[in-house]
C-alpha cells in the first residue's frame, strides 16, 4: 500500500522556470521534468513524487530578483520587520541568501547579518561563497531562510543540517509560498518543477515543538515561521491536516480568454507556466512583459517567447488591449506604469 496519496499531475514543465535563454530555440528546448504532487501519508509533508535533484544546477543566467518592484520591497521591508523584532539585531546569518539582496535590505537597517551562498556573484563581504556547514566558524542567534525550503528535496534533513550547523540551536525565520493560498485560489501557474515542497502553516506545526512567530504575507500569498531549531522533529500526519485539494484546480486556464491582442505582464515562474499551458491550449500570448533588465531581450524557456521592457512592448499593444497580470500584488503599480489604458486580468483572483 502506498503511503502516498496523488493530488495533481502535470507534465513536461521547465525545470528552471527563471531560468532565460538567449534565443527562442534554446528556450523551446529547455530541460523539462513531470510533476507528481503527493501528500505523503506518515509525515503530512506535499512535494512532487517525481522531482530529480541531479538536473538542477543553478547558474549566471537564472533571474529571479524581484527586488525590483516597489511592492515587493516593501514586502522585504516587512519580512525584515518581523526578523528584528523576533530574532533581534546581532548575529544573524541568511542560508542561501542568493543575489543578495534582502541581506542588503538588513544590512542598511543596521542589522549585524553574514550570508552563505555559492552561487553569491556579488562583492558584499558580508556573504560567504560556500555553504552554511560545521565549521564555518560562526553560530548564529537566528537563522534567515527565506525562499529555500520548497527547493529542498529533504527538508527535515537539511533543517537538521543547518541545526547541526548552528551548534544545535538558535532561532529560524523560514519563508515559503504558501500551499493553502494556491488551493484556495486555484493557482496553478504556481505549481512548477523547481519547487519540490509545497508548505502550509499546519506543516510547520508538526516540524516544530516551538513556534515563537507565524503568519502569512504579501498578500497571504507566503507564509512565515519563527521557530527554535533545537525543537525540530519529524513530522506525523494527523488525519485532520489532509489536504482537501481543489477537483476544479484548473478551472481558470480557459477563462477570461482575450479577443484581439493580448500581453503578459510579468516574465517570471507564473509567466512561464501560464503561458506555457495556454499555448497547449492553442490560445497562446504573443507578448511578456517584465520590469527586470536582466529578463528583457531574453526567452522564457518553454514557449521562447521573448521579454520585452514596458515602454516598447506597450507601444505596441493598442489601447483596450488585455494584460494578463500574473500577480495581482502589483496590480496597481502595473496600472499606472501603463496609464490604465488597457483591460487588465489577474490571473490570480478567484
């Protein structure tokens, strides 16, 4: 008997959904891997049954810095807001603190903060290019894991790691995409192969004996935990904490269909997904849209179509035409750098 149960199935997506590609043939030809979505019945834990670890290998050319949103940094504003207030100023390190960025938002606060990352290609000699291991020489008061955890495959083990790493203590601030949101909002534009691990605040209940935080943000679309490492333990499942998925989970991908041109407006994991599923739908989206310099004149890998900065992409998009926004946090701001000019769609509204 199988001590997993399936809860949704999609096939054939890019492994790296931030990953860009130089050309539309490098793109449609991107590495792909299935998804498998299963509640595990001992552990309560949801991943994807089907996940390979050995096919990713992050690089130079994966983008996903949305640091350059106004929205999203004030959503780093208020993550670093409950860090302080929960863990404190001093001696705090970030666990895969990739690009940077959020450590900068701490360091500027004030806030005492080394970063562990191998990937790290900045000069901030505050992050260590390696990984957070005994022997690094430092222990931390607090721990910052922010958008690692769903990329694990083992993430009791690797918690257990980073609790041996620390001198078997000290506090943890995790952030993850938060599962409960995707079900109730039937986004399945947030299903992608590179998260592994699909997390609800319950999860967290079972992992840890101590939670001295929790709570859900930006938009209830991420969810938080502070917690004592030291009261780590393996999960059990408890018949109340099934999750009830959502037999209509697709239910929007064949909703709101434009008539006449049509743009999305975001180049990054939704964007890829949702255009990837509406081209199988035989209703592609011939245009994307991103803020980020770094993604514009690159491909999206699956469709290979092409980022385009907003000013050159909406001179070319008549007035009333749809803009599909793939998250309505920056609904807004997206609204005035186009001059409400156009019908715009959140994908993520249910």
């Amino acid at each position: 008997m199988s001590n997993e149960r399936e809860l949704y199935r999609i096939e054939q997506l890019p492994i790296f959904q931030n990953r860009m590609y130089d050309t539309a043939t490098e793109a449609r030809a991107c590495p792909r891997g299935d998804v498998r979505l299963v509640q595990n019945l001992v552990s309560g834990l949801i991943y994807n049954a089907e996940f390979r670890p050995e096919l990713m290998a992050y690089d130079a050319n994966y983008q996903n810095e949305q640091a350059v949103s106004p929205h999203f940094r004030s959503h780093l504003d208020s993550a670093a807001q409950i860090v302080e207030r929960t863990m404190g100023r001093r001696g705090l390190v970030e666990v895969g603190c990739g690009k940077g960025f959020f450590l900068e938002v701490m360091a500027e606060r004030g806030v005492d903060i080394t970063g562990f990352d191998p990937t790290y290609e900045g000069s901030n000699p505050r992050v260590q290019r390696h990984y957070f291991a005994p022997g690094v020489g430092i222990t931390a008061h607090g721990i910052v894991l922010r958008h690692v955890l769903e990329h694990v495959q083992k993430p009791l083990q690797f918690l257990q790691q980073v609790r041996a790493a620390n001198g078997g203590g000290g506090l943890i601030y995790i952030e993850v995409p938060c599962f409960d949101w995707i079900c109730a909002h039937r986004a399945w534009f947030d299903v992608y192969y590179e998260h592994v691990n699909y997390f609800r605040l319950a999860d967290f209940a079972r992992l840890f004996g101590n939670i001295v935080d929790s709570g859900r943000l930006f938009g209830d679309q991420y969810l938080y935990v502070v917690a004592d490492l030291a009261s780590l333990k393996a999960p059990r499942a408890v018949e109340t904490d099934q999750v009830d998925f959502p037999v209509d989970f697709l239910r929007s991908l064949d909703t709101g269909t434009a008539h006449g041109p049509a743009a999305i407006w975001g180049g990054a994991s939704k964007g890829v997904i949702f255009a990837l599923l509406r081209e199988r739908l035989t209703r592609p989206i011939a245009r994307v849209i991103d803020i980020n310099p770094a993604k514009q004149g690159k491909y999206l890998p699956g469709t290979g179509l092409r980022v385009e900065d907003p000013a050159s992409a909406l001179a070319a998009l008549p007035p009333g035409a749809t803009l599909y926004v793939m998250n309505s946090n920056y609904l807004e701001e997206i609204r005035q750098m186009s001059n409400n000019a156009y019908r715009y769609v959140s994908v993520d509204h249910e």
